[in-house]
C-alpha cells in the first residue's frame, strides 16, 4: 500500500512537471503576440514586440518607470494608469495597491504583460528621466558598514530636485550571474548638474550593495537612470523639521545644502536617528549649518549607547523630543528619510503633536 502511495505521488509530481515545462515552452514559442503599440497620455504612440513586461517595454523605448526591484513585482514603485489592454488585476499586484487607486486602474507595470495594443497614462515629468553613463570619482567611508560615491557624468549634465533619487545598475560580478538596478537618494546640491553623490548602506547579501561595498573601485564607469521621486522641499516658508535615519541621511543631506545655498530663512530642525556612537556620521558637518543657516538645529539621538560611547546627547526615541522643536504645529512641515517602521513611528508622532499629514513628506525604504 505504502508503496502504491509513493508511486501514484511519484507519477503525479512527473507529470506536473512535465506540464509546466511544457505550458513554460508553449509560452516562449507558441505564444507570438506580434507587435503592440502603446498609447501614451493620447499624444505618443511606441511599438514594441508584444510578450514582454510593459516596464521593459517602456524602458526599451527610454521611458524608465520607478523599480527598486527590478521588475520582481517586490517593490510597489513602478505604478501607472492602465486605461485600456492591460488584463485582470493580478494577486501579485494587489498588496501594494490602494482600494482608491484599483479603482482609478492604477498597475504595477512589471506586472503587466503586453499581449495587445494598449493605452496608459504617464506623469509629464517621467519623460525627464534619463540614462547616464558616470565615472566613479570618489568613494568615502563614513561608517563601517555606509559609504558616499561620487559620479562624475561622461558627456552629459542632471537636473534634479534635492531629495530625489537615481537606481543605480549593478552589473554581473563574481558569482552574480544577474544585473539589478537599485535606488539610492542622491546626497549631493541640486545646484551641481554635472555630478551626483549616492550614499549606501551595506545589506547583507544585498547584490547591489555588495558589489558596491566589495567591488567597486575608484575609475570605474557606471550606468545609472533618473531622476525619480516627488521627495522634495516645497516652496512655502513653513518651518521644517527633518528626520532621518542610516543612509536616509542623502536627501536630507542635499536638502540642506540646498536651502543653504539659496540663503534659507526658514526655521530648520535635523533629527538623526543612529543605534549607537557608531552608527553616526557627518556630524560635524552638520553642525556647521547651525552657524551657516539663519536658524537651524542639529539633534542627533542615539537609541542604544555603549558605555564606550560616553554619549552626553540625546537617548532612547525622538519621537519626545519633537515637542522641544514645534512652535507652531499648523505651520511647520516635516520630511522624513528611513526604513517603513521609523517612517510609521515618526509620522505617529508628529500628528500627536498637531502636524498636518498633509505637511509630512517620506522617502521610505
């Protein structure tokens, strides 16, 4: 009997598996979607060879969406409106979805498959991105485990917002027999079109960290994409308070000198998240604004000092300290730089005391 189950399970999973790969072949093979146009905003029409993903259609025509994943469909960044011919809406898809935005017909593109002709629409300024070909001209250690880059553009100049970001293409290296494209908040002024700075966190076994961290060398030549994001100052004289933590230093970093450069009145507060002494830098730097700017402070808070440390500074949360910083609640607007939790917890508490959502901007990652 025993025997007749494993066999019958055996016979089973061969079959599976002799089906898979041959749906897998009839796929590659069989499926021949010819060629697809899309319809862009009503006013451009691209055609592409139909099969692929609309996100490497589009990037096949130089129109590059936002994907920290690379098209996995793990990320949520690379949305867009599909009007017409874009299928049902897949379970890969609907995590990362509003219920207001399935309704407005909002897709992730790496997810959608071009099989027909199709109509989507695009923010104007996704055609202002571009790709860049740099030269590394510098890499700096600010910590054991962050590193600031320096790319220098070969042949071409970048106009971007402070705060924005690029994704950086990592190529295949060692045993990585893969290429990925990565985003990184850029770090450097706005006001310098000719070269961006990326600041990046070591993540274990992170394949575009890795190769940056371990491989990358002074005099290499990148590609990169950009710019993306609505992460930016807006133009209002509302106080600001900045919270960031690791490497959500960058855009916060290339906010302020920004708003140092362009003689900044407003009233400015930097909270820098870190675990331990360790885990800080570019201080200096940053308190050299408070002598720079009209009226900025510098904070920042260490949650788990070591005796080593000998830290006299700020301990535990920021979130107490907020209330220190806040003269007036309804106008002072924050711009928040850090992993999902920090954002949720800071968020939280900048309403407790009064903030407008409307008033707190995040870069999360």
């Amino acid at each position: 009997m025993i025997y007749l189950v494993l066999q019958t399970t055996i016979i089973m999973m061969i079959t599976g598996g002799v089906l898979a790969l041959l749906l897998v072949i009839a796929e590659k093979y069989l499926a021949d979607y010819g060629e697809c146009k899309i319809d862009i905003n009503g006013k451009r029409q691209e055609t592409v060879k139909g099969g692929s993903s609309l996100l490497n259609s589009l990037n096949s025509k130089n129109i590059f969406l936002a994907s920290a994943c690379g098209g996995r469909g793990s990320c949520g960044f690379c949305k867009c409106k599909v009007i017409e011919g874009g299928g049902p809406l897949l379970p890969t898809e609907k995590p990362f979805l509003t219920s207001e935005e399935i309704s407005d017909n909002i897709r992730l593109s790496c997810q959608v498959k071009i099989k027909t002709d199709i109509k989507i629409e695009l923010p104007e300024d996704i055609f202002n991105i571009r790709k860049y070909k740099a030269k590394v001209t510098g890499i700096k250690d600010y910590t054991y485990d962050i590193k600031e880059l320096t790319l220098e553009l070969i042949d071409s100049t970048i106009n971007f917002k402070s705060g924005q970001y690029i994704q950086l293409h990592a190529p295949r290296y060692g045993k990585v027999k893969q290429s990925v494209s990565r985003a990184y908040s850029i770090s450097s002024n706005e006001s310098n079109k000719s070269m961006v700075q990326v600041i990046i966190r070591l993540v274990p076994k992170g394949i575009c960290t890795t190769w940056v961290h371990e491989y990358l060398k002074e005099g290499d030549e990148v590609n990169f994409t950009g710019p993306y994001g609505d992460f930016y100052i807006r133009d209002t004289s509302k106080d600001i308070i900045f919270i960031a933590g690791g490497s959500g230093m960058a855009p916060i970093k290339s906010m302020l000198e920004n708003l140092n450069e362009n003689d900044s009145q407003r009233r400015l507060a930097y909270f820098f998240g870190a675990r331990c002494k360790d885990d800080l830098y570019l201080s200096d730097y940053l308190y050299e604004f408070e002598t720079k700017l009209t009226d900025f402070q510098y904070h920042p808070v260490i949650s788990q000092p070591c005796e080593e440390d000998e830290w006299q500074g700020k301990t535990g949360y920021i979130t107490p300290y907020l209330k220190d910083v806040i003269k007036d609640s309804k106008n002072t607007e924050a711009y928040l730089c850090g992993s999902p939790g920090m954002i949720s917890a800071m968020v939280k508490g900048l309403k407790k005391y009064g903030i407008s959502e409307n008033n707190i901007f995040y870069d999360s990652f």
